[in-house]
C-alpha cells in the first residue's frame, strides 16, 4: 500500500461554494450574532447625470445556512421603479473582519471610536481570552456533540427605507435619520459581545480592531496606559475637562470584485458572489456568476461608534457616507471602479480640514496641540531670560541678597515644566510616526490597485483616492518635522539652564572663597591679639605672685613693684615674645615652606656632612 503513488490534489481557483454546507454554530452566542448581524446589500444604478440606490439588510444566518439565493432576495425586495433597470453595481458591506476571509485587497485606515466604549471592548475581549483558557476544553466537546436538527430559514430582508442608503439619489428626499437607533453609547452592544465570545477564539478568528498603540506595539501585553493618554484625547480633554471624548483606532477595509477581466480572459477575479467565507462565521454564500450586468464590490469593515452627540453620529457610519448625497464634491457612481474610488475615499479621508464636526477634527488637534507646546517653550525661554536679567540685578550689599537670589535660582532652574512638554511632544511624535506608517502602507495599496497590466483591469482608476493619501502624508510629515524642531528647542533650552547652574555654581564657588578669605583674615586678627595679649596676661600674673624675693611693702607685707620698674619687665619680656609670633602668623607660608625646606633639605645634608666627618675609632686603640 506504501508503494502505490497517491494522487494529491491542490486548491481550486475558482471553488464554488453553496448555502447550507455548514450548521449555525452550537453556541447560543454564536447563533445570537449571526442572527442579529445584518449585511447591507445596495444596488447603485446610473441616474441622468448622477446615480441613485436602494438599499436593504439581511442576517449572517439567513445569508450563509439558507437554500435560498441572494439574488432571490433582492429580486422579491427591490423597488419598483428600479425594477426594469440594469444596476450599474452592487456593494455588500460586511460588518466585522474575519480572518478565515481572503480578501482581494487589504487596507488600514485611521478610524476612531468612543473611548469608554473602546475600554469596555478591550475588557470584554481579555475576559474572553481568560474564559476561553479555562473553559476551551468543556466548550470543545459539548460542540462536538450538540447538533442542530431544525434547519434555518430565510428571513425577510428588511428594506433599509429609514436608512440614507435607501433610494437615494441627488433629487429624492428618501433619505432621513429619524429611525436610527443607537445602544448605550458607553458600552459595546449584546451583539458585538456575542460575536467576540463566539469567534474571538475560533479556528476562523474574529479579527478585532485597534487602537494605535496595539497596532503598532503589537508585541506589548498591554497598551492600556497609552490608550488613554492619546494626543487627540489629551486636547479635548484640556478644553473640555470630564467630556466624553474619542481615541483613534487602526481599521482594516477587506474587498473584494467581480468586475471581469480584458478580452481573452474567461475567468473573473471572483466568480461566485459571497465565495468568501462570511466574517461572522466559517460558512460560505453563493450567487449567480458574474457578467457585465452583475457586478460586485464586497467589502468588509467593523463599525464604529464616536462620542458625539447622537444627532451627529451619521458620520460614524460609513456605508452613510459613501452613499451621501449632500457631498457635491465627488462624481456619481457609474461602475465598480467608482463604488471602490468612493469607498476608499471615505475611508482614507478622517483628517479632512472641512470637517464640520469638531470632536473629529483630528489633523487640527495635531497641529494645535503641536502650536501649543511651541508657545509653552517660548513662554518658558522668555521667563528664563527674564529671571537670568533679574537674578543679575541682585545687589550683594542688600542684606537680602542670599534670599532673593536662593528664591530667583529656584524659579529659574526648575525644568519641571520643560520635562512635561518635552513628554508631550515626544507623544507627539511617537502617535504622528504611527499615523505615518498607516498613511505609507495605504499610499503602497492604492499606487498598486491603480497600476494596468495587460492580464487585469487595475481597480482604481480615480486619482482622488492617492490624492487623499499623499496630501495626508505631507501634511504629518510637517508636523512631525515641526514637532522635531519644538523637541529641539527643548533641548536647548534645559541645556541653557544646566549651563546656567553651572555658571552659578562656579560663582557661588568665588563668592564662598572670598567669603573664606574674609573669615581668615579675621581669624588672623584674632590671633595676632591673642599673641600680643597672652605674654601680658601671663607676665601680669606672675609679677603678682607673693615671691619673696620681689620687693615688699613694709606695712602690710605683700608684693609691691614699682611702676616703672614692673611696666618695663612686663611690656619688655611681652613684646619679645609676641613679636616673633606675629611675625611667624603674618608669615605662616613663608616660615612653612622655609621649615619644610630645612627639614627636608638642609637638615639632611648636614647629617651627613657631620657623619662623614664623625672620627674614626680604631677597636685596638679603643
């Protein structure tokens, strides 16, 4: 049996794959998320000079488990007015990234979300990670032993008649936020919990989103600390202190096409519609094949929530913003290529300038964050200058002199503030590098997806899409070399007061020599008294002993000098003492080196002198 050749088969390219291969999952979380997750189907179609659409949603579990196809969905919910026409294109959005999916094309972008929501996702996903870990084994066999019987039917797709998708074109009045709803806007919702609990682990892992700082220090544990001391965060907060307020999160936009290749080529780049696997799941959707009057852009990307306020929060949806019919600025849609260019657009532009929101006005809070700590360093360099002018104008005969420049010293040395904005704008830096490197791998991504070739159509045709990119990365780029240059003063500026400490400490050296100086010349003064005063004070004391031999007086018989006789002795014997003394204190050096050079040289040499003229004793005559 060893020896017989078996026959291995590879991947098929082009693998059709049908509804209902695989079950819903067993878990009730599971099957809570692909019947609550909904997928956004919108036909796009060529209206006079601009384009118009409808727009309806169905779940994850009718999609992927039912018999039914999707174009037998559409076909029972599309409007009649659009009934007799050809869609130029049709976009099926998916709400979470899977990575069991192989998208055509990949792309970050910068998106944004609600910091306490992102802080209760973050906790939820950790609990589920611990979850898993202790209860992964129990969870596997029940799932090996629970199936489920019933299967699933399709559900009606829900027309999206409320939603800014539905219907819209630049003449209707369809379009309207009144049924919107939002949850609670400080925490995630029971669907995205289900969804997190139920694929967060599985062998198709859910791909979840990031902050910055998880995207680019993806090796870190924990990024907690630097998720909450965002530049976007810290600005709003500063003007608008206990504010909700967002964070910046790294995004990725999964597509796909069916738009079908140059002449000469029978197969198209995705033949069956929902090929893929579905992001919520492991199981597949399918569809009639692509031609010229069918033709499918899939993308993929998770939805996001701001702190606005909730008559604001349109702008949070993207599918809202692609599909907005108020941007005059943007060409109508009239094939695959233009859906994609609008898609990308939307994406890539969250550092618009004519941004009217203010909490989203990111690319501002940079450069007015980056403003502020150029002003904050100015202000401290012009204080420096100010105390170092005022420090010098300290008179020293004031008999406050030691106090007032101990306090200007103080004030002027203190770097505690250039340490806190030098922190800043290291932040500062560190987010705009981040930022950089999206802004690089998008300007990669889109520069290949507009490139021709002779085997495919390139899959973005409009040069607004790279335009966008490129005005982005020159703009950071300035602000990171602006940033550099505030950095830079900085520096200079705490090297000029370490210079200025130095420059003092070499003063207060002087001024604590001369200050020594004064004190020895007193100690000095004292001396030469103490030397004239203490051969008085003791030859005073002696002549007033009771000596018989000094002279008497004959009543009373005690000491009695003459006053000549004793000032004479007493000032004579004094002054032949303390003179030589004073003489020795006021040349203490001098009669220093004078003895070391005896001692050390004259002494010596006389020794040996005198030892080599020493007699010389004969032992015979001794």
């Amino acid at each position: 049996m060893l020896r017989t050749p078996i026959l291995v088969h590879g991947p098929e390219i082009c693998r059709q794959r049908h509804i209902g291969q695989h079950d819903l999952p067993s878990s009730m979380k599971g099957q809570m998320a692909c019947n609550n997750y909904r997928v956004i189907v919108t036909e796009i179609y060529s209206h006079d000079l601009s384009d118009k659409s409808w727009s309806f949603s169905i779940s994850i579990a009718s999609l992927l488990y039912s018999q039914d196809h999707l174009v037998d969905s559409m076909q029972k919910s599309r409007p009649r007015e659009v009934r007799g026409e050809v869609p130029v294109c049709t976009w099926i959005h998916v709400p979470a990234n899977n990575v069991s999916l192989y998208p055509t094309f990949v792309l970050p972008y910068i998106s944004y979300e609600a910091s306490q929501r992102q802080l209760k996702r973050a906790e939820y996903i950790q609990a589920a990670h611990e979850e898993k870990g202790l209860t992964g084994r129990l969870f596997a066999e029940m799932s090996r032993t629970i199936k489920l019987t019933a299967q699933v039917k399709l559900q009606k797709p829900i027309p999206l008649s409320a939603r800014p998708l539905s219907a819209c074109d630049d003449s209707g009045s369809i379009i309207s936020n009144d049924n919107i709803t939002f949850g609670d806007s400080n925490d995630i919702d029971n669907d995205e919990k289900a969804l997190v609990a139920s694929y967060l682990n599985d062998n198709a892992a859910l791909h979840i989103r990031h902050t910055l700082d998880q995207y680019y220090y993806y090796m870190l544990e924990c990024t907690t600390d630097r998720d909450a001391d965002q530049v976007v965060s810290r600005r709003w907060l500063k003007r608008h202190p206990g504010a909700r307020y967002n964070i910046l999160m790294v995004d990725q936009l999964w597509l796909w096409t069916t738009h079908p290749r140059p002449t000469g080529h029978n197969t198209i780049s995705s033949n069956v519609i929902g090929e893929q696997q579905s992001s919520a799941d492991t199981g597949v959707t399918s569809g009639p094949q692509s031609n010229q009057s069918q033709r499918y852009v899939i993308s993929s990307s998770p939805p996001r929530m701001g702190a606005s306020h909730r008559m604001m929060r349109s702008e949070d949806d993207l599918q809202w913003l692609v599909l907005d019919r108020k941007d005059r600025k943007r060409y109508p849609i009239q094939g695959p290529e233009d859906l994609v260019a609008r898609i990308l657009e939307t994406c890539c532009n969250i550092f618009d300038r004519l941004q009217d929101n203010v909490m989203l006005r990111f690319l501002q809070m940079f450069e007015k964050t980056i403003g502020s700590i150029d002003d904050n360093e100015s202000r401290l360099f012009r204080t420096f200058q100010q105390e170092s002018a005022r420090l010098l104008e300290v008179n020293i005969a004031n008999k406050y002199y030691q106090k007032r420049k101990s306090k200007l010293l103080k004030r002027m040395l203190d770097i505690r503030e250039e340490i806190k904005l030098l922190v800043e704008v290291k932040d500062v830096r560190d987010e705009i590098t981040i930022i950089l490197t999206v802004l690089e791998t998008q300007y990669t991504l889109i520069e290949q997806m507009s490139r021709k070739d002779r085997n495919c159509h390139a899959l973005l045709d409009k040069p607004a899409v790279q335009g966008i990119v490129n005005s982005n990365i020159i703009d950071f780029e300035k602000m990171k070399l602006q940033a550099g240059t505030v950095q830079d003063k900085l520096n200079t500026l705490m090297d000029l007061k370490q210079k200025a400490a130095n420059a003092w400490e070499a003063r207060e050296a002087r001024e604590t020599a001369v200050a020594a100086s004064k004190q020895g010349n007193t100690v000095l003064v004292f001396t030469i008294v103490t030397i004239i005063f203490l051969p008085l004070s003791f030859m005073l004391a002696f002549f007033t002993i009771n000596i018989s031999v000094f002279p008497k007086d004959q009543k009373n018989g005690e000491t009695n000098w003459p006053l000549g006789k004793v000032t004479g002795r007493l000032f004579g014997v004094s002054l032949s003492v303390s003179v030589p003394l004073i003489l020795l204190a006021l040349n203490m050096e001098a009669c220093s080196g004078a003895y070391n050079e005896l001692r050390h040289d004259h002494i010596p040499r006389m020794c040996i002198w005198i030892l080599l003229r020493w007699p010389r004793f004969d032992a015979s005559t001794s």
